[in-house]
C-alpha cells in the first residue's frame, strides 16, 4: 500500500472517531434531566379524609387522620392537629361529599343537636317518621340512637264467629334504624361517661318512602311496639343474603365500592317478611273458646235449617244424629238425662 492511500485511511478514521463522539455528545444532552423529589411540606398537619365520605356518613375513628399540609394552603376551616380533638368529631355526620385525602371543614361535619343533623343523617332516598311509644312498647329505655329494631303491630280483629274480637301481633317491618329518640339525636351519658337509660314518649326511625306510608297507617290500626334487634343479626342476614345471591357485587368492584354495596345493605330495612301470632297461637284457652263458640254457631245454622224455630241453643257436649225424613241433623245430648234436646 503506497503511502498516499495510508495517509487518507488515517485521516478518515480519525474524522470517523470525531463524529461518534460529536453523536454522543449531542444525545447525552438532549436525554431527560432526572427526575428530583418534591420537597416534603414543612406546613402543620390538618385532618384529611382516609378514604371517600359520601353525605350523609357517620364519622367514625378510622375514617379520618392527619396529614402534612403545605402552609401556604391551609384555610381557617381545617383541623389543625395540636389544636383539635379528633375525639369530638366522632359520631357526626358528613354534611358534604368529602373525598379521599381531601382535608376535612367544620362546615362539611354537624354534630347531634345542631340544626339540620336530622336531615344529614338521612341515608339517601330514605325519610325519617315518628311513632309514639312507651315504657312498655319502647324496650323499657333500653334504646338508643343508632339501634336497629324491628316494628311489631299488635291489634284487636272482628270475630263474627265468636262474637267478639281477637288479638293478634304481627312483625310488619325489620332492621329499622333509630336517629332519635324524643328529641335527642345522641345517648345521654351522666358526669362519669357512663350510659343513662331513660324513658321517651316517641321514636324517630329512618324508613323508606313506601315504608312511611306503611308505619302511618299501622298507627291507627293498633299498638306499635319496638323490638331491638342483636348485633349479630346483621351480619349473620347479610352473610345468608349473599349466599343466595340477593347482593350482587360485580367482579371488577373495587373494595371502596365492594365496602359501599354491603353497607347499603346491612342499612337497608327490611318489610314485605312479616310474622305473626294471635290469641289463638298464645293460650290453648283462647283456642278452647274459640272451637266452643265456632261448634255453638255451626249447631245453630243447623238448628235453623230444620225449620223447627225457637231460639239457639248453645251446646258443646255430646250430639246424637235424628232423622226427620229425608232430612238428617245433629241434635246435642243432655249431659244428665242423656236424652236429645228437642224443643
């Protein structure tokens, strides 16, 4: 190779290197800059929701917490840790939608006693309705704002047969909620925090429209009487009621949304499952009477059949079968002679 070729394979080489370099050079420039962590706020920590609180829900200890907030955005309308209680937030209701980290206002919460707290604890589509009780009908006191009981209905019926009227209970409705009792939203507590148990005239009960209807005219037709539900029962209802598919949670549902379906259904009130007893179930003396007074009428519209007039007899003892032609009745038997009771 002449010296002439040598010199031109050097020098392109080397412009070669020069422009692999220059190439670098230019991408290491145009990258991305890395990515520089935000500072953390160095504000006080205000009281945030922990996760979505529709209107309409009962604050409790694991739904709110505190969290770092920037100074600059912090509103006189925060709760500010160090200079709140959390302790006295519980139990009030959401008045607004708050959603999940969204700091919490004191105009988004209304505490039992305040204007409009009624209202506020309304599920939604729900109503809230009164009903006079007792001692006797209300649990002896023994219930409290935020029970679930169920409402009985005990009347007195016509009873042609017997002349009369007869007794009866019947469960019209289930799983109600309690929001008042007289015109108290909270449970009364004495000086030491302890729970005082109370006598109230009326009940105030978180119903549906149709359900409304249901309990007013229940009012006129009897006694109403509250009956506290367990504890246990919801969740042991719940539990039977997605075993047969009553609740549909759909498979894509998100545990937010899964949380929403089942606490709508452990509130919903139940009716349209109603339960009864009556006199007759209670005392085998009521069913004695009553098959006397059915067997008495039975042998009087016989008697009257027969055309042989005079009054009704009433007889429960032993009848003996006579025959008037073609004509066939059962005629009772004196209980001393033994003889049939003709007139």
């Amino acid at each position: 190779m002449d010296r002439k070729k040598l010199v031109l394979l050097l020098g392109a080489l080397i412009i070669a290197v020069g422009t692999a370099f220059a190439a670098r050079s230019m991408f290491a420039e145009g990258s991305a800059p890395e990515a520089v962590a935000a500072p953390e706020p160095t504000g006080p920590k205000v009281l945030v929701a922990n996760r979505a609180l529709p209107a309409g829900t009962i604050v409790t200890a694991e739904a709110l917490g505190y969290q770092q907030w920037p100074e600059e955005l912090v509103q006189d309308a925060y709760f500010i840790d160090g200079e709140s209680d959390v302790n006295q937030l519980l139990g009030t209701v959401v008045r607004f939608p708050v959603t999940a980290g969204e700091p919490v206002t004191q105009g988004s919460l209304v505490s039992p006693g305040d204007r409009g707290f009624l209202a506020a604890a309304l599920g939604p589509g729900m109503r809230a309705v009164t009903v006079p009780v007792s001692a006797r009908t209300g649990v002896g006191g023994f219930v409290f704002p935020g029970d679930r009981v169920d409402l009985v209905l005990t009347q007195a019926v016509d009873n042609a047969v017997a002349e009369g009227s007869l007794e009866g209970a019947e469960t019209i409705l289930q799983n109600l909620r309690v929001l008042a009792t007289d015109q108290s939203t909270e449970t009364g507590q004495d000086e030491e925090g302890k729970t005082v148990v109370r006598a109230f005239s009326t009940v105030t009960l978180e119903v549906t429209p149709k359900l409304a209807e249901q309990v007013a005219v229940a009012q006129t037709m009897g006694t109403l009487s509250l009956v506290l539900r367990s504890i246990a029962d919801n969740q042991a209802e719940l539990d039977r009621a997605i075993a047969n598919g009553d609740i549909n949670i759909p498979q894509d549902a998100t545990p937010e949304e899964e949380e929403r379906i089942l606490r709508s259904a452990l509130a919903r009130p139940v009716d349209g499952k109603q339960t009864w007893q009556t006199a007759l179930d209670v005392s085998k003396f009521r069913q004695q009477e009553e098959l006397k007074a059915r067997t008495a009428a039975a042998i009087a519209r016989s008697n009257a059949g027969t055309g042989d007039g005079g009054g009704i007899v009433i007889h429960t003892g032993p009848t003996v079968r006579v025959t008037r032609g073609k004509t066939t009745t059962e005629v009772p038997v004196s209980s001393r002679s033994g003889a049939p009771l003709v007139r």
